[in-house]
C-alpha cells in the first residue's frame, strides 16, 4: 500500500526528471544556421507576389569549380560541378555526396577545359537526361545508374559542339542548344565539326532539327505553361539577351524576338550572363544574369533581381515547387518563394 510519504517521493522523483529532461532539451546544440547571401531587389510591386522582399539566399553547399544545372528529381537535388566531371547530390538531411562520376566525359585521355556534364532534366518517366560536354551529345543515364545511352550526338553526321542546356517535354522530344563551351578550344578548336552554335530538337523517334543556328551563345532554354513559347538564354556579354520564340503544333518554332536585353547590365560590372532559366505555373520566368537571378513578368517586364553576389549559372524549382535552388559559381543555394514553379522542369 502506498503510504503519503512514500506518494510523496514517487511525485518529487516524477518532477525532477522531468525537470532534467527538459535541461537536457534546452541544452542540445541546434544545428548551425546556413550562411545568408545577397538579397532581393525590388523594380516593381509585382515582385511582392513572388517572392518576399526580406528572403535572402542560403548557402547549402560550396567548394565547387563551377555548380550548374541543377534539377530535383527523387526528393533531393542533382547538380553538376562541370570542369571536375561530376555530378552531386543533396538532400536535406544527408547534405551533398557524389551521385555520379564521369558525368559528362568518359573517353581515357586526360583534357583540360570543361568536361563534365551541364544541365540536366528528367523526362516524365522519371529518367535523368544530360548535356555532355566532354563527350558531345545528349544522355540518359541508363538503368544500372553508371553507364549512358545516347539520345543525340550529331546533327547531318557531324559531331555537336558541346550540349549545354535542355528540357525535356512530355512526347519525349529533348530541346537543347550547343555552344562552344565545352571545347577546350572553343570557336577554334580544331575538333568542332559544326560551325555555328544552335538550338536543336531531338525527336523521340531519333531525328534532329535545327531550330536556330544565328545566336552566338545559346545557353538555357525553357517553355512557357502552355508550350506557346520556347525562351532561349545567349551569354553573350556584348549582346547579353534572352530570346523568345512562337512555337507551332508540331514542336518548330518561328517568329524570334528578343524578349530582354541586358547588355546594360554587364557593361554597370554586374557578374555573371544570361544563363539557365526557369517558368513558373503563371508564365513568369526565374532567368540567370547578371547580378543574379532575373525576375521577368510573362510580358517582359524585369520586376526585380534574386541577388546572390556570384555569378549565378543556372536554377530549378524543387521541393514543393516554392523552393527555388541556385548554382551560384562555387555553391548551391536557395530561396523561398511565393509563387510556384514545376518541380523537374
């Protein structure tokens, strides 16, 4: 029987260990807060819908020779680090590890330059697709997750530049564009078999059209929501623009315009060029440039700036799509956003 002494003591004995416990809870270290970046610069009030005028950029990684193409796809985001021929994987509560080397060039004798794979993207079966510089063409990671098969490596039997940015869209039809940058000699190098820097179109059934062949440095590329309009990013610093194109029922495009013209921009000192780019579900686009990430309406309207103070290569929508992920020249960051974007495109 328990006696009021007794009751007393299993009560004082109850208390303190709770009291203990919640010591031992206030006292364990919180994880280290992320280093902050940049901000957010606000040209219009409609920038206040998208993303919050007090959200910076966080720092998720570094270290990296040059951080591109990132895509999430599985629950954690793929990026490339293009000259160290690799591509990395993060995820929340893992942090980075290697997810795949080579990513971009497999051949034996040792080169220079920028080899790795650059942007990427999966296909609605989930399948990882790469732009090769090393090894020249479009791939797709292949079941075993360490060898590639190839979707496109020549246009009319000649051998693609270097592959630098794609999407992939529901029939399969991979859209790219292939400037010089992965060759180690660039315009010069006496490997290049096509003598200007295109926009193509891989078609599922195998074929390959030229879309445009008259921009100097086509680079990222994506669509609008309604597949109307196909975007084109040209790092060019003395022409540093972003494209638009009509695009027809058949998947070719016409009609090229310049959509936004930023060559003020480089000529001010701000770093980076017109580079990857992303839409949203209301058509507004998330564009690389200089001084960071451009905030463009559906019109072509520049509503503000994501600042990362880095050259900043390429973005992608990831976890519920309000998460916008950055490789930002040796890092990977990100920030949360207002509106929404397509995870995986």
């Amino acid at each position: 029987m328990t006696t009021r002494r007794s009751w007393s003591l299993l009560v004082g004995a109850f208390l303190l260990a709770g009291c203990h416990s919640a010591d031992m809870q206030t006292k364990t270290p919180a994880a280290p807060a992320r280093p902050l970046v940049g901000g957010v610069e606000r040209l219009d009030p409609a920038l206040d819908a998208l993303v919050a005028a007090d959200a910076r950029p966080e720092v998720l990684a570094q270290g990296y020779k040059w951080s591109e193409g990132p895509v999430w796809t599985g629950g954690a985001l793929l990026f490339s680090d293009v000259p160290n021929n690799v591509i990395w994987r993060w995820h929340e509560g893992e942090g980075v590890r290697e997810f795949l080397r080579p990513s971009g060039y497999t051949g034996s004798v040792p080169r220079g330059g920028e080899p790795g794979s650059n942007g990427l993207a999966v296909d609605a079966g989930g399948r990882l697709h790469m732009c090769q510089h090393g090894d020249r063409r479009i791939a797709r990671l292949a079941a075993d997750g360490k060898t590639f098969e190839t979707v496109a490596d020549r246009f009319d039997g000649k051998r693609f530049n270097s592959p630098n940015d794609l999407v992939v869209r529901a029939n399969g039809d991979v859209y790219f564009t292939d400037p010089i940058y992965g060759l180690e000699g660039h315009e010069k190098d006496p490997k290049r078999e096509i003598p200007w820097s295109g926009v193509y179109r891989a078609r599922a059934g195998g074929s390959v059209d030229v879309l445009d062949k008259t921009l100097t440095f086509p680079n990222g590329l994506a669509f609008s929501p309604d597949g109307k309009t196909l975007y084109v990013a040209v790092s060019d610093p003395a022409r540093a623009i972003w494209m638009a194109y009509d695009v027809d029922a058949d998947g070719g495009v016409s009609n090229g315009r310049v959509f936004f013209d930023a060559t003020s921009f480089v000529k001010a000192g701000k770093k980076g060029l017109p580079d990857g780019l992303k839409v949203d579900v209301d058509g507004n686009l998330f564009a690389t440039g200089p001084g960071g990430v451009f905030v463009f309406s559906p019109a072509g309207k520049h509503l503000g700036t994501i600042v990362t103070g880095e050259p900043t290569a390429n973005c992608a929508f990831g976890d519920d799509g309000q998460t916008l992920y950055m490789t930002a020249n040796d890092k990977l960051t990100r920030i949360r956003l207002k509106t929404r974007g397509v995870v995986g495109k």
